[in-house]
C-alpha cells in the first residue's frame, strides 16, 4: 500500500515517527511525505497532484493550523476520490483539540489522536487504512467549533462560512474578467468582510467549488489552485509588510527576512515595483519551491483602513501606488477590504480609488442571520432546543447593524456551554 502524507512543517517529526512506525507494523506499506519548508507558501506543485493520485490512501494530519499545502493537498485528494470511487482514501487525523472546518471535512471519519504514535492510534489508523471504522465513533457535533467567535473566518473554516454565497460568487466573476483592477470590498465595521474575503473568496479559489447551484467555475480561474495567496495587513508600516509577505517566500531565517523585507521597503519607497521585486528574487523563489515561480499571486489587503489610520502619508501612498501598478500586470490579482468610514480617505487616494472595482458589503438581514446561526450548527447533526431561538437572536442582531463579531462570540459561548 502507497501512503500519501500531509502535514503542516511544525508537526513534521511527529508525522515522520509515525509512517516509520506504520511501516514497521505494516510490511510492504509505503509512506511518502513531500518535502517542504514552512515559508514556502501555497504554490501547488504538478507532481504533488501526481503523488497523490497514485496512493491508496491519504492520511491527512490536522495540527493546531493547516499549512497552505495540505489545503491544495486535501481538495486534490478530495476530488480524486470523487472521480475515482473513493481511490485514494482520505483519512484526517487530528492531532489537535478540535478538527478543521475545511468543506466536506464533517463527512469524512476522523481520527481524534493528540498523541498518534499511541498504540491504540496506530491501530484505528489501520483500520481506517483497511477501510474499517471503530464502534462507538463520536458524533461530528462533539469534534467541530463551527463558530469561531471575535477572529475572522480564515480559508480553512470555509465549511462553516454560510449566508455570503452571492457575493463570494460576483467577487470571484470580477477577478475572472477583470484582472488588472483591484477588487475593493467596502463596508462598515462588522459585516464580516475579512471573512468574505478569505472563507469565501480565497478558500473557493483553492477549492474551486462553486459557490452556488446555478453555476459552474469560470474557465478564467481554471488555474486559481495554482495562485499564490499573500494576506497582508497594511499596520504602521504598509511599505515593509508588503516586502514581507514575498520575503518569507524565499527567506527562512527570521533576521534574513526583516533584513530582506527592510531593503525592499527602501526600494518601494524609491521607486521599485511588485514586479521588480518578483524579477530579481524570481531565481530565490523557483529554489524555495522547487519549481518554477507561480504564474499569478492574490494578494489580499485585510483592513485596508490602516493606510489612512495608522500609515504615514508618504508611505500610504507609495503602497497604494503599487497595488496599481501590480493589478495591472498578469502576474496579480489584488483584492483589499476597507470600511466605509474612511470611504473620503479613499476616494482621495487617486492610485488606489481609479485602479478599483468597487463593491459594497452591505449588513444581512433577518433571513440570511438566521441561517449564519443555524446552519453551522445542522451541518454537524446538531439542533437548537428551542424551534424559534435562531430567528429571535438574528431579530436582535438585525437591530444592531455591524454585529456579526458580536453574534459569532456569542455563539461560539453557546456553543461550549
């Protein structure tokens, strides 16, 4: 039996003790697991596809995060075993407190093993090896947080993100025909915008699963498994954490990368593009991959208001100047989150305002928060006690415009109580 094996770099040695001690309990068995670093990012490599297509089974490790590659890693698995009647068999083991919230993730049988070299562990991943379950398996209700309280939902909590199907659709319609604008998400505190962006918008462009019933993916973003996606939040020093977000592509010691990341802000600020930064540490990226540099970056700008909050003047500007001047080359997508509070602000920063698409994140109403409160409860097997709880707490939010924080706290304490 072949074994495909995704981890997350800071689980590496307890993964690799664990297929040297299957392969010893399982003679013939053999475990491959892709050599990576943990900055090399989310570039999905062709041959990683191939590896896994010609295992039996992948055993998927869930740490205290997901790694970028074990997200391109789990929807390839995923989709091959649609396609292939269940070839190779995707078996999450979950090395953490509770399991990921990645879509389809509640249907699969999970293994619950903080410590996975644990004789007993061993033996249920056999089994799950051997397509056998144990008796008595928990409900998936006791091994999921669908909600996530105060944080923004991320990519890997997309399973549980509801209610934003429309306007994760029109954004990712705007990325595919418009490529060279910034797609500028604008709204008021609260509406979730930082989770549209990621749960929504950047998990379906590494899933690639349509967010509604009557569509399909778009031909131009046939290729979004292979983009790079960069977050970036813009802080005191916009010009830097830009520089940094490419730096940790190729860098991997901490004071290399704040070394590279300072020398290319002095370099934004002077002139310098993306591109430019991309050319010449092209070579450096391509080594760090393994492979050829990604054809296209998405780089996200969370809470975009810092510029104008908390930038100085010159550099906000400078950013914003590059984020244009990127949008138009092939080689990025730029998508950036603003409140509606500094909308003045940013109808005066000429650069960024003339190169954007503007979209406008409204608040929910009643209908779409009741099915934010009720639907990642059902999609674990659960249900409220009372029939009409979920509609008087969506009442209450509807009332108080910029709340969904505030109701996803609340429900994340009900949830554990």
């Amino acid at each position: 039996m072949r074994i495909f094996i995704s981890y997350h770099v800071p689980d590496q040695v307890k993964v690799s003790a664990v297929a040297d001690a299957l392969v010893q309990r399982r003679p013939g068995t053999d475990c491959y697991l892709a050599p990576r670093n943990n900055l090399i990012g989310a570039y999905w490599l062709p041959r990683l596809s191939e590896e896994i297509a010609n295992c039996d089974a992948v055993l998927f490790f869930a740490g205290n995060r997901i790694g970028p590659w074990q997200e391109l890693e789990y929807y390839e698995a995923l989709r091959l075993s649609r396609e292939h009647s269940g070839r190779p068999r995707l078996i999450p083991v979950i090395i953490a407190n509770q399991a990921p919230g990645l879509p389809f993730f509640a249907q699969l049988h999970q293994i619950f093993a903080a410590n996975p070299l644990a004789t007993e562990n061993l033996t249920a991943i056999e089994l799950a090896l051997e397509q056998s379950s144990p008796m008595g398996e928990a409900p998936a209700w006791a091994k999921f947080q669908p909600y996530k309280g105060l944080p923004a939902l991320e990519e890997t909590d997309a399973a549980f993100f509801f209610g934003r199907d429309r306007e994760t659709a029109s954004i990712l319609e705007l990325i595919g025909r418009k490529p060279d604008r910034i797609i500028a998400l604008i709204g008021q505190s609260g509406v979730g915008k930082s989770s549209l962006a990621r749960a929504g918008v950047m998990a379906a462009l590494r899933s690639q699963n349509w967010p509604l019933p009557d569509g399909q993916w778009p031909g131009e973003l046939r290729d979004s498994r292979a983009f790079l996606q960069l977050v970036v939040r813009p802080g005191d020093s916009p010009l830097k954490e830009l520089a940094l977000a490419f730096a940790r592509l190729y860098r991997t010691r901490s004071f290399e990368i704040d070394e590279e990341a300072e020398g290319w802000a002095r370099r934004f600020a002077n002139g310098a593009s993306l591109h430019d930064m991309l050319r010449l540490t092209g070579e450096s990226i391509a080594s760090a991959l393994g492979a050829e540099p990604p054809k296209r970056f998405i780089v996200y700008i969370d809470q975009g208001e810092e510029l104008y909050a908390r930038s100085s003047p010159g550099h906000a500007a400078r950013f914003s100047a590059l984020l244009a001047e990127a949008a138009e080359h092939e080689a990025f997508s730029v998508l950036i989150s603003l409140r509606s509070d500094y909308y003045v602000s940013y109808q005066n920063d000429a650069d960024l305002f003339h190169a954007s698409e503007r979209v406008d994140i409204l608040p929910v109403d009643r209908e779409v928060l009741t099915e934010i409160i009720r639907r990642p409860a059902l999609s674990l097997g659960a249900r409220f006690e009372s029939h009409d709880m979920a509609e008087r707490i969506a009442a209450a939010t509807e009332r108080e415009p910029g709340a969904l924080p505030l109701l996803s706290d609340l429900m994340h304490d009900l949830w554990l109580n």
